[in-house]
C-alpha cells in the first residue's frame, strides 16, 4: 500500500473513530443521565417521525414512547420498584424495546432472554434474573409456562396476546392491563438516585463453563453500545436500519438499535431472519443500513441468486462474524458499500472496529491511537490455557503475526469498567491479575487473536471447549450435563468439529452407553432438552471416556478425528432421517465436505 493510501485510510479510521468518541463521551458513571433520558431526548425531537416498523404496525417515536410510558407505569402498578427485575422472553416486536426502556423508566430493570431456551435451560435463567414476572408473548408463553415449573421461584406470567380461556391464577393477559396505563412519562423521581453504574439489563452469555451467564448491562454500558454505534455508522434521520437480529442480544438488541432511535431514523424489525424475504424486504422498506452477524451474511451468500439482491439502497453492513471466506463474496454479490466489522463480547470491556473495511480483520489499532483503545494481546500456553509469564510472574506481549489472548484493562473509568455477571464468582474467573504490574487486572475475553504490523486484529479461536454455530455459543459443558440423564447413557462428551463451508463449529458428543444406541429415543431427548443450536449434528459411539488426571474428558483425539467414518472405531451418526439420527457412510460424509448436503 503507497503512501497515499495509507494515509487515506488513517484519515478514514481516524474519522471513524472520532464520530464514536464523541457520542459517547457526554456518558459519565456517576451521571443520573440513563438510557431512558437518551431516547427521550430523541423522542422530543423527532416526535412525529416513523420509529419502528415491525411486522404489524409502524409506530412514531412519540406513539413508541406513549407505549414505553405505559410499560412503566405498569411495573408500578405491580408494586416493582427500584432495583427490581422482570424477565423478558419474547420475540422481536415494538413491544420488547417499549417493554425495557418503559421499565427502564421508573428504574427496574430487565432480563432478555434467549427464546431458543427451553426446559432447565429457561428455567435457569428465570430463576438466577431475580424477577417475579414475566412477560412474554404468544409464540413463547407454552415454553416458559413449562419452565417456571423447574424454576424454583413463584412467578408471575404475563401475556401479549391471550385469551381469556388460558388465563389462570399465575397467568395472565397483559394487553389490556398496559393499553389501561397512563401515556404521560413517569415522573423522573421514580429513578432518583440511580446512576450510569446501575443495571439496565441482564443479557444472557453462555460462557465456557455450565449454564448461561447473566451480563450486567449497566445503563452506562446500554448507552455506550447505542451512541457509539449510532455514531460510527454515520447514521441520520433518513437511514431505515434493517434488523432480522433478536433482540436478546446485544448486537441485535443495542447495537443494531442505536444508529436508528437515537438519530431519529427508522428501525425496521423483522422476528425471524429469513433468508428467501430478506432481500425483497431489504428493498421494500428501503433499508439503508444493516446489522448482521457472520452467520447471517453466510446463510445469504450460499443461497441462490434472488432478483432483488442487487436493487436495494444499503449503503452500510455492521456487525461481527463477518469471516474473511465469506467477506469479499458478500460485498461484491450484493453490492453493499461499505462493511463496519466490530469486536465486542457483551460483557467485555475490549471492542474494536474495522473502520477501514479490511476484508477478514475484526478491527485495527493502529499506533497513533493505541493508547485510546482498550486492548492488548499477550502470549498464551495452550495447554495450560492460561497466558504465559516471565521470569519476572508478568505477562508478555506478542509480536506481529504471533497469536495471543485479547486483554482489556479493568479500572474506574467508562472505556475500562467492567461490570460482570449477577454471579460474582464467574465475574472472578474472567479477571486477570498481575499483568504487566503487580497489581494490575484486566479482563480475559477468552479469545485468541492475531494482530499484523499494520495494526488490524484477526479473530483466531474461543478458548475452552465454547464454540459457535448458527450465530449462538454453546457451551459443551451444558450440552453434557442435558443430555447424561439420556436413556441408556452412561457418559457423555460434547465438543465442536469444524465443517468446510460453515461458519463456527457443528456439534458432535461421544457417547458411552449401556445397551444399543436408541436413535429416536435419544433424538426426542435431545429435542426436549436442548434449544435447536446447541443440539449435535453428529453422534460418535465409544467403549470408554478417557480423562486427564484431574479427571477432565481428553477430546483433543476425538476433534481430531472429527466425523471421518475411515478415522472413527465404533458406529457414527448424523442429525436426520425419520429416526432424528441415521449412520454417516462415507458417501454421507463427502456429501457434507462438498456443500451438497447442508445441516
């Protein structure tokens, strides 16, 4: 790259990154300003512009904050007050961001929870939110009615959309109780003494050990992904962002949602992605900007050519995932613009951003910004998984190329905070002490990485036996502990196995059985006990688990082997047939390697 270039692209970056500093920097810890008074400082000044459009209606930003409003004054009138929490599972509609930013409001704050969960999953995360309600709509209330059962905790059900049939003692509509609410906002008394410190949100991470993990989100936090997104996507009232992204997440829930309701533009939410509507949509609503994940953009890329994949008004991709195999096909089939690549873990304090549009890098740190950017990377020893140090007890940074754990600094400031989990003792485990000065801590992404000598950041691998597929980490140890009360299971290992052509890992477990492997059985126990992402693709059947010496399962010989029957003693499955689960031929397997057969 000649010197021009280069000095393009540092002013493009360098542009980048200023618009983001200067949305978030009005965020102070110790402010009473919250996200509430983010969005209603947007509401006061493009009231009568189209906030949201979802699958029904389009609302203004006047007409969503009326619906917020009466959100609020609902959790008043069931005595919630300051502190508490309700839970929150539903699928994307106006509702879910009026729900939370109305309870937002009078200071309560809300659990987004995944909609995939099902059984002891839910039930987990219902009990470890602290709430005593939950709202929920239509299409999710059987699921969380079943779970509140394992929950451990008395809790109340709200409904959008029941009927008076299925109403019960702890069950009920919630339509009419909101639209009876007042559509004044409620007065700001009511989350007096609360702060930028305070939680706005739980989001649900699954970590790489055990059930899933409530992130705080403090309001700072929610603030920081809205603002700074909705300024480095350069946004403004006349964009239309498209998001098909749920929004229990924090790229489709904060940061798909900040460039749109806090710039006065509109959001266009859809409850599912779907990848045969998605272009006639994208052109129909006439979306400019679009928030992704990697898998999404994969799923669009693999699938046949469409007419109007080309005739839309995108200018702007954003998101993360987006690997580099998948990149330069993306932007040049579809024509889009311009792709915004970040690096963020929703409990984390480490982001970056690809203001440049490198294909493949996750974000850049070049020189004369360094010491603005919370990152560091430093050597790691995969054995131990856990980052080398010298003769003096200190970490070492890499070098160029050299692959290392990504690090943020842990200290009382906003770029720097790290709020943690509900659960303290997982909070521990993610920080690192006596890093570079005793002393010192900083937070373990759990991520490897590779930075080059121009300063862009490549995303390498999740440490531990955590891994992605279809857009969600699944945490191995979760999928063991579901499924070792299977029938006729003795012992269960659950890792990931790459396959060509997919992003992220399929799941495969090894089992160790008593008796003959029951297909059916085994799959209608899997269906019941798992959310469809973290559900094995593949299936191994082994004589004996081998352990380490502290008793841990050695899968290094059982990911290497992968799903390769010529590799594998004993019978292999794979996900499908009448059965749930058929044996894998080498026919099969080639079927897979070449894309024919996709799972």
């Amino acid at each position: 790259m000649g010197l021009v270039a280069n000095i393009k692209r540092d002013i493009r970056f360098a542009k980048g990154l200023n618009r983001l500093f200067k949305r978030i920097k009005p965020i102070e810890l110790d402010s009473p300003v919250l996200v509430c008074d983010d969005w209603e400082e947007a509401v006061d000044k493009f009231g009568d512009n189209v906030a949201i459009q979802d699958d029904q209606r389009s609302l203004t930003y006047r007409e969503l904050d009326a619906m917020a409003n009466r959100f609020g004054h609902w959790a008043q009138s069931r005595r919630l007050k300051r502190g508490d929490t309700v839970a929150l599972v539903m699928l994307n509609r106006a509702e879910y961001i009026a729900a939370w930013m109305g309870f937002a409001k009078v200071g309560v704050g809300t659990a987004l929870i995944n909609t995939n969960l099902t059984g002891h999953a839910l039930a987990h995360c219902l009990s470890i939110s602290n709430a005593s309600q939950v709202v929920t709509d239509l299409e999710c209330w059987r699921s969380v009615d079943d779970a509140r059962l394992l929950s451990g905790r008395n809790l109340m059900l709200w409904v959008l959309g029941l009927g008076d049939t299925d109403e019960a003692d702890s069950r009920r509509g919630l339509d009419k109780p909101v639209r009876s609410g007042s559509s004044v906002r409620p007065n700001r008394s009511l989350r007096s003494g609360l702060t930028n410190r305070d939680t706005a949100l739980y989001i649900y991470t699954s970590g790489t050990t055990g059930m899933p993990k409530a992130a705080k989100i403090t309001h700072a936090r929610a603030r920081t992904y809205m603002r700074a997104f909705a300024g480095a996507t350069a946004a403004t009232d006349k964009d239309v962002t498209f998001n098909v992204l749920p929004l229990y997440h924090s790229t489709g829930g904060l940061v798909g949602i900040g460039p749109a309701l806090l710039n006065g533009g509109k959001l266009v939410l859809r409850r599912r992605f779907s990848a045969s509507s998605f272009w006639p949509d994208a052109k129909a609503t006439g979306a400019t900007l679009f928030v992704y994940i990697g898998e999404l953009c994969r799923y669009l890329v693999n699938c046949p050519e469409q007419p109007d994949e080309r005739s839309h008004k995108l200018r702007l991709a954003f998101g993360n995932g987006l690997r580099p195999d998948v990149w330069d096909d993306f932007q040049k089939r579809f024509r889009i613009p311009d792709i915004l690549e970040f690096y963020g873990s929703t409990e984390g304090n480490v982001s970056l951003f690809n203001f440049d549009g490198k294909p493949g890098a996750i974000g850049r740190v070049p020189g004369f910004v360094k010491n603005k950017i919370n990152f560091k990377l430093v050597k790691f020893d995969i054995d131990t998984e856990e980052p080398l140090r010298g003769s003096d007890g200190l970490c070492q940074l890499t070098g160029p190329g050299e692959v290392g754990e990504a690090l943020g600094k842990i200290s009382d400031d906003l770029r720097h905070s790290f709020s943690g989990y509900a659960d303290k003792a997982a909070s521990e485990k993610k920080i690192l002490r006596d890093v570079f000065v005793r002393g010192d801590r900083w937070f373990r992404t759990g991520d490897l990485m590779r930075q080059d000598s121009e300063g862009y950041v490549y995303f390498i691998d999740r440490i531990g036996d955590t891994y992605r597929w279809k857009g969600e980490n699944v945490s191995t140890a979760e999928v063991e502990q579901r499924l070792a009360d299977a029938p006729g299971v003795k012992e269960v290992i659950a890792y990931g196995v790459p396959i060509p052509g997919q992003e992220g890992k399929a799941g495969m477990v090894a089992l160790v059985l008593d008796g003959k492997f029951e297909a059916a059985g085994f799959a209608q126990w899997v269906e019941a006990e798992l959310p469809s992402y973290a559900q094995p693709c593949f299936v191994r059947v082994i004589k004996a688990a081998d352990t380490t010496g502290t008793f841990k399962y050695r899968k290094i010989d059982l990911v290497t082997d992968g799903f390769d029957p010529g590799k594998v003693d004993g019978a292999l499955y794979v996900r499908g047939g009448k059965s749930g689960y058929t044996k894998l031929t080498a026919a099969a397997r080639a079927a897979i390697l070449s894309g024919e057969t996709r799972l």
